[in-house]
C-alpha cells in the first residue's frame, strides 16, 4: 500500500476469486494487464491485472507469479470479460498461457513462428519476422455479403479493417481485423532509448493525444521515483491537455459533420479549430503539442502575454463554436442519423469496461480527471457530462459539452497558475520501481505501467483508450443498416496508432481494387 | 440550322463552368476561396490525358455512354426548338427522351464487378425510381392544366392554386433529387462506398461519367425552367434566352440549398419523398377532377 | 509521360494512405483542406479511390503490415502517378526507421516498387513531424512550379 | 418551425467570418514565433563533441567515423524538431528557426555534413577532433598533456607517472610521451 496504489500479491488459487471481487462487488473499472518477463530479476513471469477504484480513486495491482518455464496462470476473462484482449496480447508477445479459456492469435500473424514471444527479454530486439509482400484477396462471390472497410478507405483515417457482413443494407456481423499501424514501440523503448528520449516516442503513439502519452508516461515515472514536479510544470501539463482535448473533440465534430454529409458543418467546424490548433503551437511550439514534456516538468513556460493571447483566442472560440453547433446540430439529416444510431447499452458499455465518452454517454460517469486526480485537475473545478442514450447522439453531445468544461479549465487554471521553476533540476531514477497512471485523454482513460530498469524502463505497458472500445463496436453495429456504419465506427473516435503499439497481424481479404 | 449548333454548343459547355461556378460558391459559403471556375474544364482535361485502368465490361459500358450522351443532346435540342415553336409533340418526344437518357446513366454503375459499385448503384436505382416517376407524373399534370382550355393559356386563379402550384413544387423536389446533390448524393458520397459509383472508372472513363453527370444536371434543370417559361410562352427567341437564365439561377439556388442540408440515408430518403409526392399529388388531381366535372 | 506531368499541374487529386503514422500528418492534410489554408485553390481534391489518384500522399514509415496494401495501392493509380511522401516518418523512418516492424521510409519502398516493375513519375519528400499545412502546399506550389525549392545539400568542414 | 430554417443560418455565419483563407505562398504562413522548425549547425563553433548524436531521439544527427576524419551528418528527412540537441549542446554551436518550406524532389537534398579532422594522439591512432581537445583544454588546463592522448596511451602514462613516483623506475612509454 502506497500513496493511493495497492499492490496485492495474489497466489494463483486465490486471482480469480479477486478479480472478481474487485469487478464485480466493489465495482473497479478494470483498466488492463501487463505480463513480465522477470526471469533475470527472479525467476519467474509475472502478469499484473490493474483495476481502478474510481470513487475512492485507489489502483489495485494485482500481481501473479508463474514459473519460467511454461507459464500457466488462471483466466479471469469468466469474470471479467474486458480482460480478453489483453490477456491474449500477453499470451502472444510473452508466451504466458491462461488456464480456463480458449486461445486465439490476437496481436502476432498467423505465420509468426510458434514458441517465439517477442517481449521476452532473450528475444533480440532486431528480430524480423518472415515479410511477405502480396496481401490476399476476396473471391467475387464472397464480396457482395461482405463489405470490408479499410485499410485504406475514405471512413477511416487509419489503415484498420472491418469486415461488415450485410444482408441487403443492414449489417448482421462485424469482424475487426486490427494493428497495422504496430510500429513496436514498447520493444523499441526497452532497448534503444533512454528516459527522456521516450518522452518523445511516447508522443508519437498517436498524433491527437500524443501530449496525453507524453504526459502518461512521464507520470508514471515520476510517481515509480517518487519525484515532485514544480507546481507550475503541473499546471501547464494541464492546460495543454485541455487545449489537446478542445482541438481533438472539434476534430472529432467536423469528421462526424463530414460523414453524414454536411461539409460545410465540416469546413466551419475546423476553421473553428484551426484558431486552437495556432494556441497548441504558441503554448508547446508545436502544432500537435509535441516535444514540451520531460520526465521532471515542461520545456516551455507561459508568459503573460501568451497567457492573454491564449484568454482572448478561448473567448472567440467558444463563442463562435456555440453559435455553430446550435445550427448544425438543427440540420435535419444530421439529427435524423444521429439520434437512435449505434447504440450502446448499459450493461454492455459496464461489463466491456468501455472508456471516456462512449463510456459516459451509455451513463457511466467515470472520468479519470475527476477520479484519480493527477496534474493539476485537483485545482480546477469542472462538471462531467454523462448522457442515458448511448447513441451516436449522446456521444456527440458529451463531446461539445467537454469542449466548453476544458476552455473553463483552462481559463480557471490560467487565473491561479503559480509563480517558480517548470523544471526538476538533478534527479536519479532507482531500478525495479512500479509507476501506473491513468490519464483521461480526449478518448478515455489512457493507461501507461513502467517498471523501471538501468537507463531506461525494465518494461513499458501502454494501453490506450481505443483498445477497450474497439469490443464495443460489435454491439453498436448490430443490425443497424450499413450507411450508419462509418459514423458509428468514428463514434468512438479510433485511434488505431495507439491501438497498435503491439505486433503486426496480418489482415486478409481486402479488395484489391480499393488498394 | 444555326439554332442547333448554338443550343448544342451551349448546352455542352455550360455544364462544365456552371460546375465550376458551383464549386466557387460552395467554398464562398465556406468562407474560403475554392478553384477557380474552369476547374472542372482543367480536371476533366487532365482525365482525358491518364492511363484508364481497363474494366472487362467496358464496351458495354461506352455503349451506355454513347446512348445516354446522344439522348441528352437531342432532346436538348429538341426542348429548345420547343421554347420557340410551342409545339407539344417535341416536347412529349424530349421527356421520354430524357427518361430514356437518365435511365441509362443510373444502370451503368451495375454493369461494373465492384461491391461498392454495385450497392452504389442499386441506391441511384432506387432512388431514381421514385424522382423520375414524380418529375414525369408533375411535368404531365403541369402540361395538362396549361392545356386545360384548348391552346396554351395561363390558368385561371383555381388552376393555379390547386393544379399548378402543386405540380410545380413537385417538379422542383424531383428535378432536385434528379441531380443528385444533398442529402441525395447517396450514391458515390457515402464514406463507406469508397466513392460508390465512381470507385471503378479511371482516366477517360471517369471523365465520361462526371460530364455525363453535368449534363443530366444541366437537362433537367432545363427541364423545369421550360416549363415556367410555358407559363408565358412568350415569342420564341426571347424565351429561350429565358429559359438560359432561369436555368442558370436555378442551379445556383440549388448550390445554395445542397451546401446547408447534410446527406440523407439511403433507406429514409426515399421513403420521405414518396410520402411528401404521394401527398402533393393528390391535390392537383383531386382539383383536375373537380374542375373537369364539376 | 513529360507532357502528361505538365497537364497534372492544373489539377492534381490525391489520394492520401497511411502506412503506420501516428495520424499527426494524416490530419494535417484534411487540415490543409480546411478554410484557413484551402487547398482547394490549387485544384487539389481528395479522392477515396487510387484509381482516381494522380498523387499518391504517404503518411508513416511503412510498416511491414501495410507494405502489400501500399503497393497495390500505388500500382492502382493510373499513369501518370507522383507519390509524395509526408512528414519524417515517411522520407526517411523518423523515430522508428529501425525497428523490426518498419521498411524505414520511401526509399526502400521505391526499391521494392523498382524489384516489382512499378514505376512512378515522381517523388517528392516533405519533412516535418509533424507536416504543417503550409508544408504540404509548398510541396503541391513546388509540383505546379510555383516556388524554388529552398533545401540543398550542404558539406562544410570544421578544420 | 423555427428549427427548420436553422440551417440557413449557417449562410449568416458564412458571411459574419467573410473569407479567412491565407493566400499562401503568395502570403506568409500562419506561423507563431514559437514554431519549432529547422535546426541551422554553424561549422565555426560546432567541435564535435557528439552531445548532439546522443541525445538525439531519431537518430537524425549521426557521426559517421573514419581513421582521420568525423563527419557529423544532420539528415533532416528523419528529424522530428524536438530541439533537444539545441538543448544539450555545450557551445550553442545549434540554432533553431522557424523554416518549415523544406519540400523536396531529391533527397539528396536532405543531407547536411560536418567534417572534423581528428587530432591524432603521439602513438599515431586517431583522436577526437581537433576542436574538442581545445575546447576540453581551455576549460580544464590541468590535463593538457593528458588530453592531447588516445584512452590507452593515457592509462599507460598514468601508470608509468605513478611507478616513476613510487620505485623511481621510468618506463620506455613514459619516456616516449
């Protein structure tokens, strides 16, 4: 038991019946688990199940031990079914075996050699996996039941698939084949660079909340050395943030806008956002916020005429943006394709553990801003909207009412910022300490776990909001008809590049004439 | 003679900066600058220069090009020569015409071996079941409550309350929808259909199909603007500059009106008109029976 | 192909693939459509089929994953076809050019593009990490001939 | 009703911003001071030192060895501009601009090279670069005859300087240097 983290030691006999007890009595959001490989430290694999007390805003570790050679630890998917994924990331990057449930490739190509798990520590880091350069592709007949969507396709952004199985014009199935964007990252960390260095690579996980990574990881850091960040680089953490989760919500409106047709709701919307976006490169140097964070405080300060730069752009914006989503929001289309779409019940949205908006529009009112404060949220006051629908709707709408909370936060934190340094001078970072920190990016809570090591983290886990969303899309698009798709898929903002720090999978059956 | 080279020169290159002219104002209404206004000349242009990724069904599909291309020139030709000579048979042999030409243009996009294509298509079908049928169905009540005193003659107060109005409002929604801009643009603007209709052309091809596009625009606004202009049915070269001008607001108007609306679902968009049609139609025809009988 | 590449200078469509970035550039280039910067002006429009491509936008270094996809992609634009490729993850692997999961930028694309036999017109590389908008239109002016290139290789020696 | 002719609004907002469209190139960009952009390294002060190449995280800067020669190349197609080299180095050999025009045809462009000759140490093997072993002389004067040497010869005279001190015995090697 450490400030507000508890670690439990759980005996395998016992996990199960613990994880349960946190999930299903005392009502823990299960965030993610992370497999080690400790054999050079101990002997022994271990995986670390993390769940968040929200209302006590307490982390509960739990650890588990298993032998180095054939690692068998018990499956809490029965009882928790948001472990899924991770537990079968585990069993692929780490070769740990769940007991009591089925095994499937999750996150490595279906021809990646058996018996090689990349994140283990004997696994050299230059490793390549066997390229092969043709993709498969769909027979004619199949193509009409089955419309694929991606990788490379105007709905997405982002190379990722989905397979919709349509009867007519409703979707009666969905198949999502994923990472493609994996890059690996947490491999690259354990081996190449060093603390501060990863700062940077922390940003380039995901281009919209890059500084919310950047921010993550530094967090877990310093909470694994105990240092204490100068106030003032607290705040000025925060405010960025909010002005990353401004530009990242207005992103999210105008492509929304966009695919329900309305392109001139689109247009305004980013005209709108191009005034935030010139504020993030005035505050961080950077239009996407990167390269301000070290491990230790920020790089750059807020001086009082950015500060009154900053006030002024937020007025104009929030008024501008009012008056904008007043109109948009009456377009008859736009109404008619966005109330009663792609909903997302309760129950579900609680037993997949699902993150940030989506989790707050089906009436889940976690916010890890508010419940695990970190930064500078402690000082700011602000209310967090939570809608009953859980369709496209209510999502949309807790995202405009998000964008007129931050501009309030960031001018609450801009009015009381302290006087002193933005810098920790001289600090050393001991080995085998445990730092895990949520943070509440524009897309739900972002979990980042770092076991520090000689030089650089022992092991980095990063788990990102979209992870714990993407499960939930099946329900969404059930039956629902095939035009609503796209909006629905971009209802839970992905942001498959931070999905995918993993391993490549392979993803077959595209049409090879979209390319 | 000199009449059918102006109407065709016009009618084929009016399209084709009338687009431009659009795009200019779309982004006015953006509040940015847009192209200038012969780029849809320069993209067409381009596209006629680029290697076109071969389909097998191509032959067939020039077929329907060269089919549609020559029903939309004759009876543009054929609804001017109507603005001037007020004869009815030219303009009943333009309408079925111009169905004929629309019709082919909706099926081309079945002919190619591309899902998206096809569910693309299969949506132009049915949507243009629906505005075709109207536009014809309000352009013959139209025509019939001009001619319902023998010669051409504008209607009596009643007429234009309960026939003529109606059918109008009709005749717009449908020529409307027959462009194919918001919320109707469901066939290729559909984010998930990768450009439905279009995904498969290329090169030539590809700028075939979107100035065949601007044609059927430009004919059936043409369309509509004869027939406001029959209300008058003034002397002959007089109504056919006319009729150019109103055909050319008209497509302003209609810029304006796509650029606030969004994009309708392809299973609400033609439920909605057929209600709204079903409704407006039984006025005029109710209001032709009275009048005739009673 | 000379002459067609002078044609494309009046309109030029692109289609715009994400080979593993980490969407910074990607949004940056819708951003270049947006009002502020309206690409638009320069007969630039986005397009949602290669086939319709006549410039080819890469955003990321490439991961293994994505490489087939970016191939077929590329040999799905018609001729003539200029590939450009954006932000410091594409020009030359960026942050990740040696990781086990990448090819590290264009160039070793362009050298597997050549071992297939697909040829592309042009190449263009536009640094930044992220691009500016600004940067993506000084690339589209340099194709249209608009401005001078302002990089050139530089050699000194310090004693 | 009201709510049905809110959609027009949009025209009334559209003429309130009017045009806001930067006519870039033909004006300049919408650029704060802050922008983060090429790195210039000046040739005179740079001396080699590789703070740079290590703290750099992609890479980007790289110090290419030979026998006589150290050649740091900057390859800008792989910076990220996060300035951490500007940050790190100790003679502010580094400055940052706000250049962002830095499209291509050829990437040969991209390239940027340094060269440093080494300051050979007395047993012929290659050095640090001239300019370092200045720049490390004038701040710490002490080692001068230490510092002009290479790792080895330097332990080896270490070791010869204390057995001269401790058994009065001098080494061939202490002679030598």
């Amino acid at each position: 038991m450490e400030d507000n983290t508890v670690y439990i030691n759980a005996p395998r006999e016992h996990l199960v019946d613990l994880a349960s007890k946190l999930f299903n009595d005392f009502t823990c959001s299960f965030r993610t688990c992370i497999g080690i490989d400790e054999r050079p430290l101990n002997g022994h694999f271990s995986v670390t199940h993390v769940f968040t007390d929200d209302r006590n805003s307490l982390y509960v570790l739990l650890k588990t031990y298993a032998e180095a050679e054939a690692p068998r630890i018990p499956s809490i998917t029965n009882v928790v079914p948001a472990a899924d994924w991770c537990e079968m990331e585990a069993h692929d990057l780490l070769g740990i075996e769940f007991v009591g449930r089925d095994h499937y490739r999750l996150v490595l190509p279906p021809e990646w050699p058996e018996g090689v798990y990349p994140l283990r520590k004997d696994v050299p880091y230059d490793y390549r996996p066997r390229v092969r350069g043709v993709s498969e592709r769909l027979s004619m007949s199949t193509e009409l039941g089955v419309i694929p969507i991606g990788p490379y396709h105007p709905a997405l952004h982002e190379p990722e698939y989905f397979e919709l199985y349509v009867e007519g014009e409703r979707v009666v199935d969905l198949k999502y084949r994923g990472f493609h964007v994996h890059r690996g990252i947490e491999k690259l960390a354990e081996s190449r660079m060093n603390y501060q260095q990863i700062n940077f690579l922390a940003e380039r996980i995901c281009g919209i909340c890059g500084f919310e990574h950047s921010t993550c990881y530094a967090l877990a850091v310093e909470k694994a050395a105990k240092l204490e960040v100068p106030e003032r680089a607290q705040y000025i953490r925060s405010i960025v943030l909010e002005v990353e989760r401004i530009h990242s919500h207005l992103l999210w409106l105008g492509v929304a806008f966009h695919f329900v047709g309305y392109d001139a709701g689109f247009m305004h919307t980013w005209r709108i956002r191009e005034k935030i976006m010139y504020l993030a490169e005035l505050l961080t140097g950077s239009r996407k916020t990167y390269g301000i964070n070290l491990v230790g405080g920020v790089r750059k300060d807020i001086n009082e005429e950015k500060k009154q730069k900053t006030l002024e752009v937020l007025r104009e914006v929030s008024s501008e943006f009012k008056q904008l989503v007043e109109v948009a929001i009456n377009v008859p289309q736009v109404r008619r394709r966005l109330v009663g779409t792609g909903t997302l019940p309760k129950e579900y949205a609680v037993k997949l553990s699902v993150e940030g908006p989506v989790a707050r529009a089906s009436g889940i009112d976690k916010d890890a801003r508010r419940d695990l404060p970190y930064a500078a949220y402690k000082y700011a006051s602000f209310k967090v909207p939570v809608y009953g629908e859980g369709d496209n709707m209510a999502r949309a709408l807790v995202r405009v009412e998000e964008i007129l909370e931050s501009i309030s936060i960031i001018e609450q934190l801009l009015d009381k910022i302290p006087k002193g340094p933005i810098m920790l001078e001289d600090f050393e970072i001991p080995e085998g300490r445990i730092g895990v920190q949520v943070v509440e990016a524009p897309r739900g809570g972002d979990v980042h776990f770092v076991m520090t090591g000689r030089g650089r983290p022992y092991r980095w886990r990063v788990r990102a909001p979209t992870y714990s969303n993407i499960p939930a899309l099946k329900i969404m698009l059930k039956d629902q008809p095939l035009a609503d798709a796209p909006l629905t898929i971009a209802s839970i903002d992905p942001c498959f590049s931070c999905t995918d720090r993993v391993i490549v999978v392979r993803s077959d059956g595209r049409i090879e004439r979209l390319g | 003679m000199l009449c059918t080279a102006i109407t065709l020169l016009a009618g084929t290159s009016l399209p084709v900066f009338l687009d431009g002219l659009e795009r200019k104002l779309k982004a006015a209404l953006q509040s940015r600058i847009g192209p200038p206004i012969t780029q849809t000349l320069y993209d067409l242009l381009k596209l006629m220069i680029k290697e076109s990724k071969q389909v097998h069904t191509v032959p067939y599909i020039i077929l329907y090009f060269t089919s549609f291309i020559s029903c939309a020139l004759t009876s543009m030709f054929l609804i001017t020569l109507y603005t001037i000579t007020w004869d009815f048979m030219l303009f009943a042999l333009a309408l079925s015409l111009l169905m004929v030409s629309l019709t082919a243009l909706t099926l081309i996009p079945l002919l190619i071996p591309n899902p998206f294509s096809y569910i693309g298509g299969m949506r132009e079908v049915v949507l243009s079941l629906v505005n075709e049928s109207a536009f014809v169905a309000s352009v013959a009540i139209y025509i019939v409550s001009l001619h319902f005193k023998a010669g051409f003659s504008t209607p009596s107060t009643p007429h234009l309350l309960v026939v003529t109005i109606p059918a109008l409002a009709i005749m717009f929604t449908s020529g409307y929808a027959l462009t194919g801009r918001p919320p109707f643009d469901i066939a290729e603007a559909e984010p998930e259909l990768a450009s439905g209709v279009l995904v498969e052309f290329s090169g030539a091809l590809l700028a075939l199909y979107l100035y065949s596009n601007l044609l059927k625009r430009f004919l059936v606004k043409l369309f509509v603007a004869t027939m406001l202009v029959t209300l008058i049915a003034g002397n002959g070269v007089l109504s056919v500059v006319l009729t150019c001008l109103i055909t050319i607001t008209l497509w302003i108007l209609f810029t304006v009106i796509s650029v606030t609306l969004g994009r309708s679902r392809v299973d609400l968009a033609p439920r909605t008109l057929a209600k709204y049609y079903i409704g407006l139609f039984i006025i005029p025809i109710a209001g032709l029976v009275v009048l005739a009988y009673g | 192909m000379e002459k067609k590449l002078e044609r494309l200078k009046r309109s030029i469509w692109i289609f715009h693939l994400n080979t593993g970035s980490c969407n910074a550039c990607d949004i940056e280039i819708l951003d270049a459509l947006t009002p502020f910067h309206d690409a638009e002006r320069f007969g630039v429009k986005l397009v949602a089929s290669p086939r319709h491509a006549d410039a080819i936008l890469l955003t990321g270094p490439i991961t293994l994953e994505s490489l087939p996809k970016v191939i077929n992609a590329i040999e799905a634009a018609p001729r003539p076809r200029i590939l450009i490729a954006l932000g410091s993850c594409a020009c030359g692997g960026g942050i990740w050019h040696d990781t086990y999961s990448t090819v590290g930028g264009v160039n070793s694309l362009l050298k597997i593009l050549k071992e297939r036999g697909i040829e592309v017109d042009a190449v263009y590389c536009v640094p930044g990490c992220p691009i500016r908008p600004e940067a993506l239109l000084y690339a589209i002016a340099l194709i249209k001939g608009l401005v001078q290139k302002k990089v050139k290789p530089e050699v000194a020696t310090a004693e | 009703m009201k709510r049905v002719f809110k959609p027009v609004e949009l025209i009334v907002i559209a003429g309130k911003t009017g045009r806001v469209t930067i006519k870039y190139p033909f004006e300049g960009p919408l650029i704060s001071q802050e922008f983060r952009g090429l790195i210039v390294i000046s040739p005179e002060k740079c001396i080699g030192c590789g703070a740079c190449v290590n703290a750099c995280p992609p890479n980007a800067l790289e110090m290419l060895e030979s026998p006589d020669k150290k050649i740091l190349r900057y390859y800008i197609g792989r910076c990220i501009f996060c300035w951490r080299c500007i940050d790190v180095c100790p003679v502010g050999a580094i400055k940052g601009t706000t250049e962002f025009e830095l499209a291509t045809n050829d990437f040969l462009d991209l390239y940027t090279y340094i060269t440093h000759s080494r300051a050979h140490c007395t047993c012929g093997t290659g050095g640090e670069p001239v300019r370092m072993r200045r720049y490390v002389i004038e701040k710490a004067p002490i080692v001068e005859n230490y510092a002009s040497k290479c790792p080895d010869c330097r332990k080896k005279s270490l070791i010869n300087a204390v057995s001269l001190r401790k058994v009065g015995f001098v080494g061939e090697e202490a002679r030598t240097s």
